[in-house]
C-alpha cells in the first residue's frame, strides 16, 4: 500500500503490507499489486517509489517526476 498520513505540511508518504479495501485501486507493478486508496490518488501521481543506500542510510525514497 502506497499512500499519504496526516495533512497540510505535515503530510508524510507511507509504504507498507497491506489487504485490499473497496475504496481502493489496484495496480499491477511486475506481477505485485499495488494499493493506493482512492482519496490518496491525488497525492501519489507523478510519484516514484524508490529505494537508496549511501554512506548516510539506507531507504525508500519518494521523488516528484
């Protein structure tokens, strides 16, 4: 599940295991599916989920495109 806690500027992304809901949309994403709640929609388009080691830690990431 990909999706937006809290509101305004203090609104962060969140990443996790999940079950699918029926306010949900599914997506495919090489053969896993991915699901985002049609109230965060908005929030997560244009967004690209990746994850990062450097020397200072290691993450996901979360960059506009």
């Amino acid at each position: 599940r990909i999706g937006v806690r809290g509101g305004g500027c203090g609104a962060t992304f969140m990443l996790g295991f999940d079950k699918e809901k029926t306010t949900d949309e599914v997506y495919m994403l090489q053969s896993v599916p991915v699901y985002i709640d049609k109230k965060h929609l908005m929030y997560v388009i244009d967004i690209q989920v990746d994850f990062e080691e450097t020397q200072e830690g290691r993450g996901f990431t979360f960059t506009k495109v």
